[in-house]
C-alpha cells in the first residue's frame, strides 16, 4: 500500500492554467479557447479531482495489489478497473480537447494535460490509457485524408476503438 497522496491543489492548477504567458490572447480567438473561461478552468480542475478521488486513489491501491494477468490470452485487469474506465469515459474525461463535430468538447488540449496530472497522480496504469487515443485521433486528423478521419477519429474520441503506444 503506498501512502497517501496529499490532496489535490486544483485552485494552484487551474492559477498555472490561467497564469500561462499569453492566455488571454489565446481566448481572444473565440470558440473554444474563449470556452476556456477562469470559471469553467476552476470547475473542470476541480471535478477532474473529485473523479480521482473517487475512483482512481481507490484503483491505484487494488491494482498495485493485485496486478494484472493473462487469462486465456486476454489481459485481466484488476478489480475496479473496467468501473472507472467506464467512468472515465462517462464523464467526457476522454473528450475534452477533441472536436466537437467528433464528439469531443472542443477545449483546449492545455486543459486536457492539466486534469491529466491529476489522474495520473491518482492512478498512472489508468490515467495513461487516454493519451494514446488522444494522440492518435490528433495524427489522424492532421496527417490523415477524409475517409480516414472520418472512420478513425470519432471512434477515438468516443473511445468505442483503441490505441496503443508499440
């Protein structure tokens, strides 16, 4: 059992956030950086540490305990895992900074990586799993035609396929 991690400083996140050299230029952009308002930063900071709290603290002890296996060629996770991913994914954790005509929230990816340390100090094994997918779906869009984007990315996005770091 690891000791307890100290609570969550998300009002010193979300000032990180906001203090970022520029930002409110980047919100003069309109749509989705002007989405980005303090308020909205503070109360997507503050859940993403609620959900951590709630989920992946607990996770990250059971699975340092109990591991995962190979069960008849497939990988088992451990006890809570599939919950949280489920809730992970619920709760549009997986979707912040992908397109909104993709499914995502169309917020700013700076946003995405500041909750992104909060999952990953509550649980890394699972607050890693989103990353793969948001690289991928970002190099689909970018590097991809039409065809591809279209059968890839949203699937990505809503996490109904995923992706791997090889």
């Amino acid at each position: 059992m690891r000791a307890a991690l100290p609570r969550a400083k998300t009002a010193v996140l979300a000032a990180q956030f906001e203090s970022a050299p520029g930002s409110e230029r980047v919100r003069a952009l309109g749509g989705a950086f002007a989405a980005a308002t303090e308020d909205t930063v503070s109360a997507i900071v503050d859940e993403a540490a609620k959900y951590a709290a709630a989920w992946l603290g607990p996770l990250n002890d059971t699975a340092d305990l109990q591991g995962c296996s190979i069960v008849g060629g497939r990988v088992r996770t451990p006890v809570g895992h599939r919950a949280a991913w489920d809730a992970f994914v619920a709760h549009g954790w997986s979707t912040l900074d992908h397109p909104v005509e993709e499914g995502g929230q169309g917020l700013l990816l700076a946003l995405a990586a500041a909750v992104q340390e909060l999952f990953d100090r509550s649980c890394s094994a699972l607050g890693m799993l989103a990353v793969p997918q948001r690289s991928a779906a970002r190099l689909i869009r970018t590097h991809s035609d039409t065809a591809t984007v279209s059968r890839f990315s949203r699937a990505l996005s809503r996490e109904t396929i995923t992706s791997s770091i090889d």
